[in-house]
C-alpha cells in the first residue's frame, strides 16, 4: 500500500538569515548539508543543517531538512528513533510554517509508514481546511484515499482540487491516472490533453496522450 504515496524528499537548499552576511553562510551550510544528503552522507548533512539553524534559529526549512535527513536514515537503517526524531522535527516546521508544502507531504508519508494513516488523513484534512484555496492537500489526499482503495473518494478530492485550481497540472495528471486505471481512457486522455495544454513541457504527459490516440508506446505510469 505504501509504494504509491512515498515520494523522495526534497531538500530546501536557500534559507534567509538576519544579520550581514549570515544569510550568506546559512544559505552555504544547507547547500552543502544537501549536497551531502544527496552523497548519502547523512551525518554530514545534519552537522550543516544544524550549523545552518543555529545562524537562524526556528528556520522551517532547517527543521523541514533536519526532518528529511533523519526520516531517510529511518527507513534506510531501520531506527525507529530517527523516525520519531523526524517527526519532531517536521512538526517543529509546521508550528513556524503550516503551509510548508514539502513537510506536510513528508509528515504524511511519515505517518502512513508508521502504519498511521487515520492521523495522516487527519493531518492532511486539517492542512484542507486551513487553506481551502491550495489544491495540494486536496490531491495529498486524493493520494491517500487511492492508496487505501478507495478511488471513489480519491476522484472526489481531485475534482475539489481543480474546482479550486482548474490549470493545477498535478490534479489533471492525477485525476488522468485514476481515470485510466478504472478503465476510462477516454475521460484520461481529456484530463492528460488538459494538462498538456496548460504545461506543454511534460514529455511523459505527451507520451501518456499518444499512447491513449493509438499513436505511442506505453509509458507507464507518470509522475505526480
């Protein structure tokens, strides 16, 4: 079940700072703590998200950071601690930041690998209610309503998304997905045309539409 809604964690590389040249040097210890996660070398990468919040102290980005690395060393290691201490420190960044789009998404994913997923809902229903004009919690839930096999309701959330957003390119490849997988084709190759229209710059979008006019190979599945 979980395949489907892990997602690679993404690093905030630039933070500001107070002071002269701090921002400089925060900005210059995240880069290189995420060069260092990229690297694989996660104690590393800590060392310099940790410099980097002590130049700013309560940074949501470095706690979203310091949250990712360790979440990576959880599932990586297997230390149920590095998965609590994530969790600590994705929830430090949504006290400073709630509309930090990044942690919400990696809380839920937390959460769900937890097998916690009533809370992962919770989270990201809350996230929906507090910013009811972002379509991104409406297509984080969708995700894990599909996840759990409930496309009815996967389908209901996307469609929410787009009433709040009709040109988000995430909800219409999304929705596009649901639709070919219940064996609609037709209705996906509306919602993949859509998208295309408002990003032409997704080739694996493109190839999705070919394959559906009978005019390409298949792709697989495309990424959201």
């Amino acid at each position: 079940m979980r395949s489907g809604l892990q997602k690679r964690l993404l690093l905030t590389a630039f933070v500001a700072c107070v002071g002269p040249g701090c921002g400089w040097i925060a900005r210059n210890d995240n880069a290189e703590g995420v060069r260092l996660y990229q690297q694989g070398n996660y104690k590393g990468a800590v060392d310099h998200f940790q410099q980097a919040l002590a130049r700013q102290p309560g940074s949501p980005d470095c706690f979203y950071n310091l949250g990712a690395t360790y979440h990576q060393q959880a599932k990586l290691f297997g230390r149920p601690a590095d998965m609590q201490t994530a969790e600590q420190y994705y929830h430090l960044c949504l006290a400073r930041n709630p509309s930090h789009e990044a942690c919400q998404r990696a809380l839920a994913v937390l959460l769900v690998e937890e097998n916690r997923s009533g809370e992962a809902m919770a989270s990201l229903q809350e996230w929906a209610r507090r910013e009811p004009a972002n379509p991104n919690p409406q297509i984080e839930l969708a995700r894990l309503c599909q996840e759990h096999g409930d496309a009815r309701q996967a389908e209901n959330h996307l469609i929410d998304a787009l009433a709040t957003d009709p040109n988000s390119t995430r909800a219409l490849v999304a929705l596009g997905q649901l639709r070919e997988a219940n064996g609609d084709p037709s209705q996906a190759l509306q919602n993949y045309s859509r998208a295309l229209a408002v990003d032409g710059r997704q080739p694996t979008v493109a190839a999705k539409v070919a394959t559906l006019n009978g005019s390409g190979p298949t792709t697989g599945t495309v990424a959201r």
